[in-house]
C-alpha cells in the first residue's frame, strides 16, 4: 500500500507540473468601426467577459508607392491603459519575451501615449497582429501588460479593411499568432511519470 501510495504522489505530481489553466476567448474581441472615409476605430475587449473595453485605437489605410501594398498608419490609441501593436507571422509565439527579443515589427509606441507609426502590408493577403494589452497598472506607473491576442486583417483593393479572426489569452502571459490555442507547457512530467515507474519496478519485482 505504501508503495503504491508514493507512486500516486510521483504521477500527481507529474500531473500537477503540466496543468496549463488558461482562459482564451476566440473571436470576438475586436469590433472594427468607420472613423472617417479614411480611417478606422477599433475597440478592443480587455476582460473575458466583455466588460472593460478601454482598449480603442484609431489607424487609417492609405496606398502605398509599393504596387500592391498599403501603409497601417497608427493614429493614436486609449491614453490610460492603452494597448501594444506587433506585426507578426502565423504560427509565432506571442510573449512579453518573444516581444522582448524584437521579434515582432511594433505598430505602435509601447508607451503613453500609444502615438503610432507606419507598416507597410500586402492587399489581398493575411496579416496577423499581435496585441499586448491589461486593465491596470503596475506598481511602476506603467500600464500593466498580462493580456495577449491576435487579430487576423486582410486590406483589400479598394483600401477597406476586414477582421477576419481573433483570439485573447487572459491568464496566460502567450498565445499563438493564427492559432486559437497556447503552446505545451514546458514541464519535467515525463521525469517524474518515469522515476514512479522505476520506483514501482524496483519495489514491486525486488
């Protein structure tokens, strides 16, 4: 009974090193509205459940001298809490360290105000946008940074602009740009489901 009871406490403990609780809401959390005939406004819903949506900013579409490209131009955002704007690809990881590491090309000042910049984007294709976003502020002042989602656009010939997907992550701290999941957590579950085996083996056949 001993034995067994060890067993059990390695394989709970396997199991407990690899829980990833997390909450990702998929879809809608982005609402897109005409601000001009130029530009846009796109409200942002920073809690699962829909009740803070602070995170507003404002861009336009303009054409590019590039053929075939058009320029994001950033043109300010909410001044309290604001959120973070990333250009990135499908399929990359989404994370205050991937941030940290330039992965991404900013669209936006990461700071108050928010003012923006330009990103020069293909028409016709996919773009995925990393959002890095909170509802409070640090101890520091800064505005905290513990929400992180996508938004999927696609700018088409006549400049319009269209939300085609999305996904938040709210207690997280990473998501996956495209992807409605997180990535397996990093664990050492295997040691441990493998040190239970030993221990049985050892105990059990002498």
């Amino acid at each position: 009974m001993f034995i067994r009871k060890v067993a059990s406490a390695l394989v709970l403990i396997a199991t407990t090193n690899c829980a990833y609780a997390a909450t990702i809401v998929e879809d809608i959390n982005f609402e897109l509205g005409v601000d001009d005939p130029a530009g846009y406004e796109m409200t942002i819903y920073k809690t699962a459940t829909h009740n803070i949506t602070g995170g507003l900013i404002r861009f336009e579409v303009q054409l590019a001298t590039t053929p075939e490209f058009a320029n994001l131009v950033f043109l300010d955002g909410d001044a309290s809490t604001g959120s973070d704007w990333y250009r990135g690809d499908l399929g990359q990881l989404f994370s205050a360290e991937t941030i940290a590491e330039a992965a991404f090309a900013a669209w936006n000042d990461p700071s108050p105000p928010f003012l923006g910049g330009n990103i020069e984007v293909p028409i016709n294709q996919d773009l995925w946008f990393g959002v890095n976003t909170g509802t409070d502020f640090a101890p520091s002042g800064e505005p905290d940074r513990d929400v992180f989602g996508w938004v999927q656009l696609i700018v088409r010939d006549d400049l319009s602009i269209e939300v085609v997907d999305n996904a938040m992550a709210f207690d997280s701290g990473q998501i996956i740009l495209g992807r409605n999941l997180l990535p397996e957590p990093v664990c050492n579950c295997l040691i441990w489901l493998s040190l239970a085996g030993l221990f049985l083996r050892r105990n059990i056949c002498g």
